[in-house]
C-alpha cells in the first residue's frame, strides 16, 4: 500500500513585464476599490522598481500583485508600498507575508540609494490590514484626511517601518 503525500503549494514572483501587465491590471480591478492611471502602470514596468513590483503566482496561477514606487526626499529614500492585494481565496495563505517579506528583504539589502523607509497607506476602515502590517513591524504615523478622493471613509492611516 502506497501513500501519497500531498505536494505543498507552490508560491512564487516575476517581475512585472509589458507581457503580464494585463494580469496585473485584470488583479488590480478585482482587488481595488479604484481604477489606476496610464502612469501607474507605465512606472511600475521601470527597471528601477522591478525588485519592488511582483505578480504573486500560486501554484502557477496568478493570484495578487504587489506594486511599489521609490521616492528622493532630501537625503532620505522611501520606498512608498502603493499597492499589495491577494484574491479573497489565496488569503489566509500567508501569500501577503511572503510577498512583503520579499520585498522588505529587497529594500534591506538595495544598494544604491540606501532606503531607509518603507510606508504605505490603509483605509482607516480597514482594520484587518492595519493589524497585518503592524505584525511585519510597521508603525501608525499619523491619519491622513481625505486621502482617497472617490471611496468613503477618506481617511488613511500611514503605517512606517524604518530600516536605518
């Protein structure tokens, strides 16, 4: 009698390209409350991000994205989490961790510019993801009012991490 084990899923990443850009526009419209600009889309195919921007494949299949932008100012650099989403049924897969985990380790280890924080923006509603990040280090800074222009409530918190 043979018994067969269970082959655990299979989590990976690729990089964002003008081939799989259409998945991630077909994710970011299930995932988000808002339509994103040309320039988004445009900024995140830039080869400065591409260690910061990822598609999040699930056995294969494409099941989140994960978008992030680099930001000068003065003497510091600040990576800006735009956008991290998972299909409602990969969640609870510990597929956001690994992703973020993925991408704090690339931040950490970026050369030049040195980045020294990574932050981000969650709906002041959004309690579950607030708690989510604030489990991966991250801090509230402050509440943003009317943040999001087009969805209620307005309102975000900042959440920081340093990595100086």
């Amino acid at each position: 009698m043979s018994t067969v084990t269970p082959k655990s899923p299979r989590v990976s990443f690729a990089s964002l390209t003008p081939n799989n850009l259409g998945t991630v526009r077909k994710l970011n419209s299930v995932l988000f409350p808002i339509k994103y600009s040309e320039k988004f889309y445009h900024d995140i195919l830039q080869p400065e991000v591409e260690d910061f921007c990822k598609l999040i494949y699930y056995n294969d299949v494409p099941v989140g994205t994960i978008c992030c932008r680099l930001e000068n100012k003065g003497d510091q650099t600040k990576l800006y989490l735009m956008t991290m989403g998972v299909l409602a049924p990969y969640r609870s897969r510990r597929l956001g961790s690994k992703s973020l985990e993925l991408i704090m380790e690339a931040a950490a280890s970026h050369a030049a510019p040195k980045i020294d924080k990574i932050y981000l923006h969650v709906q002041v509603s959004n309690l579950s993801a607030k708690k989510f990040y604030e489990r991966h280090g991250f801090k509230e800074m402050e509440v943003h009012k009317d943040y999001y222009k087009k969805i209620i409530p307005h309102d975000a918190w900042v959440l920081e991490r340093d990595f100086s």
